[in-house]
C-alpha cells in the first residue's frame, strides 16, 4: 500500500489534467514537429503524473520529494517547449497562454508539496 494514496493527491490530478491539455494542444502543431517538440511535450507530460505517483510509494517523505523534483524538473522542461511553441507561433496563442498559466500553478503546489513532504522528516 502506497505511503500517500497518489489519485487523491491534488497535484497528481492536475498533472493529469496537464496531460490531457498538452495532449490535445501538440494536435495542432506542425506536422515537421513530430519527433522534437510535440514528442517532447508528450513524454514531459507523461513524466508529471507518472514521477508523483510513483514517488508515493517510497518509503520516506525524503525520497518522495526526489520524485517530486523530478516532476517538477519536467514541469520546467514542458514549460520551455511551450515557450519555444510561442516563439514559433505554433497552436492557438490564447490556448497556449491558458497552459502556460496552469503549467505555473502546477509549478508551484508540487513545489509546495515537496516542501511539506521535506518538513515532515
């Protein structure tokens, strides 16, 4: 039985949510992007959710917190593809923009939760 039950966390679910966004969001970009931007933003968003729930059943809140920086090291990741996205003018701007806005908040509750999880040694 995992330590913390990973479904019910609220950052694991907005990363899923992340994913589904992304996802949906790559299904406008350039065909010639299939292998670089779009693979990339595909896996990093994959690597959100997967990194917290498979952190939730380590054996101390520690090595929890590594997983937890892992996801967020692919939050950063995604959030310079989007980036270079917008840079390219790829996909819908105001789409793009709403992602950019969610992928911050992410940023910030897995960082705040890392924190919890390090004070509760």
């Amino acid at each position: 039985m995992n330590k913390h039950n990973y479904k019910k966390l609220t950052i694991w679910q907005d990363g899923m949510d992340m994913y589904d966004q992304i996802y949906k969001y790559t299904e406008s970009l350039p065909v010639k992007e299939k292998f670089n931007l779009i693979s990339q933003l595909e896996r990093c968003s994959v690597s959100i959710p997967s990194n917290i729930a498979e952190g939730s059943g380590k054996r101390t809140n520690t090595h929890f917190a590594e997983f937890l920086t892992t996801a967020l090291t692919s939050s950063y990741e995604m959030e310079t593809q989007l980036l270079i996205c917008e840079r390219r003018k790829y996909g819908d701007s105001k789409e793009l923009k709403v992602i950019l806005r969610k992928v911050e908040v992410l940023q910030t509750q897995i960082s705040n939760f890392r924190d919890k999880m390090l004070n509760q040694k």
